[in-house]
C-alpha cells in the first residue's frame, strides 16, 4: 500500500468521524441570563423598582408582589390564574390607557383578587373615581369574585425611576 492511499483511507475514517454528532458535555462558553438589563452603550436605561432587582432577589426583595393562594389545595387550576392573570392584564391595560406608570401586581388571597399599580395623575379624579368603580365592578362580575383596586398616584412616569444603568 502506497502513501497515498494510506492518507485517502485516513481521509475517509475522518470525513465518517466528522459527519456524526456526538454529545458534548461541556459547560457553555456563551452564557446569557434572562431578566437581567444590560446597560446600552452610549444610552441611559431607566429601571423601575420591579426592573433592577434580578431575578436571584425575587424571594427576598419582590415576595410581597407574589401572594397567590389560588393553588393550595383545591384551589383554581393553575392554568385558570394564567389566563385571567393575563385577562386582567390587558383588561387594565385597555381601561387604564397610558396612565400605569409600574407594572400591573395582581395579589390573590383567599377569594379576593387586589390589583396594585402606580397611575400618573394625567385625568380628574373624578374620572379616575369613574375608572375605579368601573374596572371593580367588571372585573367583580367577570371572574365572580370581590376585585379591588390598591392605585397609588404620581405626577409623572419619571419618579418611578429607581436607578439608571
């Protein structure tokens, strides 16, 4: 056997070896994480409370916006809070155009659902009153079970900023 075809059958052997995947259990070198806010060169971000905090704080900084006893025993279906979590979302979001200047907090305790927000001061207050009674109702009547509204008013979206990376 020549030297060239001891290089073509090592050619072959190798474009065989090559051409299957193999598992490799090695730790990835590209790492991203989710919920962390990465600065933006040459750009200022704005972080609200709930945005700064990663998600490593969620049980010690953020728990209060986390009361949920819908899945204890014999509780809603989990599948049933995720999807009037995400009713009540939009519902509030279409209502409340433009004026939550945080993140819509739904608490549920026991069989009441308490909805928590920051709203900037942009209507009257006897809109904002209308408003209130309007989305408590509805939403009462909806998902047969006492709704209440826990709204906390600001002059503009920018005092909730709470660092800026």
């Amino acid at each position: 056997m020549g030297l060239a075809s001891q290089i073509r059958s090592v050619l072959v052997v190798n474009q065989n070896i090559l051409s299957k995947r193999y598992l490799h259990a090695s730790t990835a070198l590209n790492k991203t994480q989710s919920g962390h806010y990465r600065p933006i060169p040459n750009r200022p971000q704005p972080l609200t409370y709930e945005m700064a905090n990663p998600p490593c704080y969620i049980k010690h900084r953020k728990a209060w916006n986390s009361w949920n006893t819908s899945n204890i025993k014999d509780g809603n279906r989990p599948s049933e809070t995720a999807v009037e979590d995400l009713f009540i979302r939009n519902f509030m979001t279409g209502t409340w155009h433009n004026l939550f200047a945080s993140e819509i907090i739904i608490k549920r305790q026991h069989n009441m659902i308490r909805i928590a927000g920051i709203v900037v001061r942009n209507i009257l207050p006897i809109k904002m009153y209308f408003l209130i009674g309007y989305t408590e109702e509805l939403l009462t009547y909806w998902l047969h079970c006492p709704v209440k509204l826990e709204l906390v008013t600001t002059n503009d979206k920018e005092d909730t900023i709470y660092k800026i990376i």
